[in-house]
C-alpha cells in the first residue's frame, strides 16, 4: 500500500526537524517510499510486534523502552539501503526492528553503566523498574535481535546477515569499553577517540545498512561500500553531537549545554586542545577535565574559553566534514537507484548539520 502526499504531510510533524526532508522532493526524484512512508510503515510493524507474552515483568520493560521514541535512524536507514536494489521493503523490516532493538538494548545496559536516571526524558528502565529488571530485559531484547533476523524470508541470507550483526554487536561493546576506559585515562590520543565513536556510534550505523542491502540482494562490493559509507557519516554524526554538547544553543538542542566538560568526557574537542595548548594551559585543562566538577558554570566557561582560544570549534568543524566527503565518495561508488542515493545524502546532511 502507497500513501498520498497529503498522508505524507501529515506525518512529517512527527518527524525529528533534522528528518525532515520535503516530501515533494521525492515526487521529483521518483522515490517510490518516502521517509514518513518508510517511519509508518516501521512503526506499524513494531506495534504489531509489540510483546504480549508472560513474564509481564520480563517483556513491560522491553515494551516501555521500544515505545519511547528516538530518532528511529538505525531502521530508517535499513529500510533506505533496502530501497537502493529493492522496491518491497516489507521483506527489510523483520532487520529495521532487529537494529532498533538491538540500539534500545544498547541504551538499557548503558544506562545502567552510566546510572542515568533518565532516557529520552522519561525514567530510564533500571530507574522504573529496578536494577534486575533492566538487566534481565535487557539480554532478553539482544536474543530477540536473532529472533528477528531469523524472520527473513531468504533463508539463504540469515548467515550473512549473522555475520554483520555479530560483528557490529562485538565492536559495539568493544566501543563501550573502551569509552568507559577513557574516563581514567589522561593519555587518550585523538585517533584513539576516533577509533572509540567508529565502534560505538557508527558500527550499528554501517551494520543497519549492510543489512538492509543484504536483504535486497546487492552485490558483496556495494554492501561493503555501504558499510564504509555508514562508519564515516557515523563519524561525522557523533563529531557533531560532540560540538552541539559544547557550542550548540540550548533552545535548539533542547538539553543543557556543557554536559560533557561537566562529566568530564574526553571528546574531540578537549583531546584537539590538549594536542594544541601550551604547556601552562594544557596542565590546568587536564586537572580541571580529570577533577569532580564543583562549580559547573565556572568550569564550562572556562573550558570554553580554552577551546576558543585554539579555534577547537572550527576544527571540529573541518574534521566533521572531512568525514562526510569520504563517505559520499564511498556513497557515489555505489551503482544501486539513484533517487534514493540522492535522499540518502539529505538525510545524512541533515544529520551532520542537524543543530539539536
């Protein structure tokens, strides 16, 4: 089933602002599924997976973490890569709903870690739960990632898209360590971090799309390309999540500003100033960035004005985009549909250049 342009519309407010793409560019570019189309379609699919089955106290958690949003990105860009080589996308959304838990999954346990309170502005699961059943609901959401993958109907496909999801979910946790690693060490390198945001942030990212395509039946080099695709723009992603965390505005990215000097995160940012700084300036931002945070106003400022002064913001700026033009280029490659190649590259602008 097909949706009008009006229905589109309609479900473009319920789209994240960066998301949004006008719909009356697809018509021109003959895209046979829009984003609104491709969000609906997912959301529909997750609603009539939703977990109906006893123990309620198992799988309510499961249900309250699925249902609290986010950006959907991971299954939007399953259902897009699909797209490139396939036109029915149905058969892509058993691996959309398997990335999307798998994500959600990542965020119960993360949260645990990081004893956060709080996911998507509502009570993380742990918090409303309790501990045990944040763990416990947790594995169970990552054994439900193969449950979905095994849905797919060209059973021929299920090893290779084993293959990537098992080494996503390694490099994922691979990535966590080593960012927990981090906040004691006061040697990170840049590439270090670099190499940190590739498994944690852009593994998934590159994984969601090598599955969707999979699923379409691409061929082995344009998966490939589309892996290297999703790890640069990941980059690029978090490079920028990173400057909006230290120089976005608080109106637009809706969330305090500062928060990562006041937890003391070894981002690119602190690590580029570092690499720059004099030897005075330097040691006074490694004791400010390895020390509890008393005055939280004073420190950001500060901080700030050390970023500043070594132009850090312009950097980060110049990295982030370095990133994206290598990702294009692996993009380009790639000989699939190009109408949906060109809203791939939107959606991706949207994403690096999103502002909250």
């Amino acid at each position: 089933m097909f949706f009008s342009s009006k229905f589109a519309l309609a479900l473009i407010r319920d789209i994240p602002p960066f998301l949004f793409i006008d719909p009356f560019t697809y018509k021109e570019i003959l895209m046979k599924y829009t984003i609104p189309e491709l969000q609906h379609e997912f959301e529909n699919y997750l609603q009539n997976n939703h977990f109906q089955q006893a123990p309620q106290s198992l799988y309510e958690p499961v249900n309250y973490i699925m249902q609290l949003g986010g950006k959907r990105l991971r299954p939007l860009l399953a259902l897009m890569a699909y797209q490139m080589f396939d036109e029915t996308i149905q058969k892509a959304l058993p691996i959309a709903l398997a990335v999307e838990t798998f994500h959600n999954f990542s965020l119960v346990h993360d949260d645990i870690m990081d004893e956060a309170l709080i996911r998507r502005g509502k009570p993380s699961v742990h918090t409303k739960f309790g501990l045990n059943a944040g763990i416990l609901s947790g594995d169970v959401m990552l054994i439900w990632v193969y449950q979905h993958l095994l849905k797919v109907g060209d059973k021929s496909k299920i090893n290779d898209l084993v293959t990537v999801f098992n080494q996503v979910a390694i490099e994922v946790c691979e990535g966590q360590q080593y960012d927990i690693d981090f906040e004691s060490r006061k040697d990170v390198k840049i590439e270090e971090y670099i190499k940190m945001i590739e498994l944690k942030t852009a593994a998934l990212m590159a994984g969601s799309l090598q599955m969707g395509a999979i699923v379409a039946g691409a061929h082995p080099e344009a998966i490939q390309q589309l892996g290297q695709f999703g790890r640069w723009i990941g980059i690029a992603f978090q490079l920028q999540d990173d400057w909006l965390d230290t120089f976005g505005e608080k109106a637009k990215v809706g969330k305090k500003i500062g928060g990562d000097i006041v937890q003391n995160k070894k981002t690119y940012l602190i690590l580029k100033a570092l690499e720059l700084a004099d030897h005075k300036t330097k040691m006074a931002l490694q004791k400010a960035m390895s020390t509890p945070t008393v005055d939280e106003v004073a420190k950001i400022e500060w901080v700030k004005s050390v970023l500043n002064q070594y132009q850090i913001s312009e950097k980060t700026a110049q990295l982030r985009d370095e990133y994206r033009e290598k990702a294009f280029d692996y993009l380009d490659r790639i000989e699939a549909n190009e109408s949906v190649k060109s809203v791939i590259k939107k959606l991706a602008d949207r994403l690096v250049y999103r502002e909250l």
